[in-house]
C-alpha cells in the first residue's frame, strides 16, 4: 500500500509543480493569461503587498500557518522515513543452543528457501521475500505453477517440506508465510 501512496502523492506534486510552473513561465514569457489566472502580465508580483498583509493582525493567523507549517514538516519526515525504510530482512537470528545465538543472513535463507520451493513438482518459478524481526521472521513466496499442478497439494508440500526445513534449520520457532499462486500461461505455437 505504501508503494501505492508513494507513487500517487509523487504524481499528484509533479503534475501540480508541472501546471504551475509551465503557467507562470508562459506568462513570464508574454502569453497572455487567462481571466481567472493570479498573474495578469510578465511584471506582476507573486504576492501583493495588501495580500501580504492582509492577516496581519488576526490573532488566529500565525498559530494556524505555524500548525499547518509543523503538520507539512511531520507529513513529510513521516513519509520519508515510511521510504527509505528497509524492506527486507537483513538477518535473522539462529538460536545456537548455547545461550549466544548466530546470525544468518537474511538473503541466503531467501535463496535457499527459494532454491527448495523451485524444485517443487510443477513450479516454474519461485521467489522469496523475508520480512518482520530479525528473531520472528515472516516469508512471503511467490510461486508461479504449470498449468497440469494441482495448487493445493504444491501449497501442502511447500508447507511440509521448504518451509518446515527452513524453520528447523534455522531453529524458528515458527515461520509464518503468504503465499500467492500464479499459473505460468505458455505461448501458443503451431506444430507442424
């Protein structure tokens, strides 16, 4: 959803800074504006100063452009951090027995479980993604199937053979997963 977000909010400011900017730089460079445009000729202020002043006075002017000033700046900063967040789980947590712990990289228990998953009986494709805590990771998988699979007993054997493998050999105490199935469309080609 936050890809969704991302993309739209980013749209929504480039469009508007586009339409703006391409209107005052017309203006600017001697095409007359419409009736209802801010700008009526190339040397007309942004701002008067009568609308510069105008609130001057209201004592609910500066605390509500303070509020909406603070409230852009937390949007923002909210946004920003939601960004560049990371994704994916850089390491997980092997419990050693010992008390001490290791550290497996998140990356090769993707391929690994990726690997397994492939080999499945009518997969084509498999990819894996960790996410959560480094000490409760979470699988999402995405399988893309042969046409002639039966999807559940692929989602059974997947749940009982490379996710369960991948939880005990990383001593998991579970290993929760989403799957998404796909079916792989073959081209059509003529035989001779």
């Amino acid at each position: 959803m936050l890809g969704t977000v991302n993309r739209v909010l980013a749209g929504v400011v480039g469009l508007t800074l586009l339409a703006v900017g391409g209107a005052v730089l017309a203006v600017g460079l001697g095409v007359s504006p419409p009736s209802w445009w801010i700008h009526d000729d190339r040397h007309d202020a942004l701002l008067t100063a009568a609308e510069r002043t105008r609130w001057r006075d209201e004592a609910w002017w500066w605390p509500t452009v303070l509020a909406g000033l603070a409230l852009v700046v937390l949007l923002t900063l909210w946004w920003l951090t939601a960004v560049l967040r990371r994704r994916r789980l850089g390491e997980v947590l092997v419990d050693t027995g010992d008390g001490a712990g290791a550290l497996l990289r998140g990356r090769a228990l993707q391929g690994v479980l990726a690997g397994e998953a492939g080999r499945l009986d009518g997969v084509a494709h498999a990819h894996v993604h960790l996410t959560g805590r480094r000490d409760a990771p979470e699988a999402h998988v995405r399988l893309s199937l042969e046409p002639h699979v039966d999807p559940a007993t692929t989602l059974n054997r997947l749940t009982a053979e490379a996710l369960a493998h991948a939880r005990d050999s990383a001593a998991l105490r579970a290993l929760p997963a989403t799957v998404r199935l796909k079916g792989v469309q073959h081209k059509a080609r003529r035989v001779s």
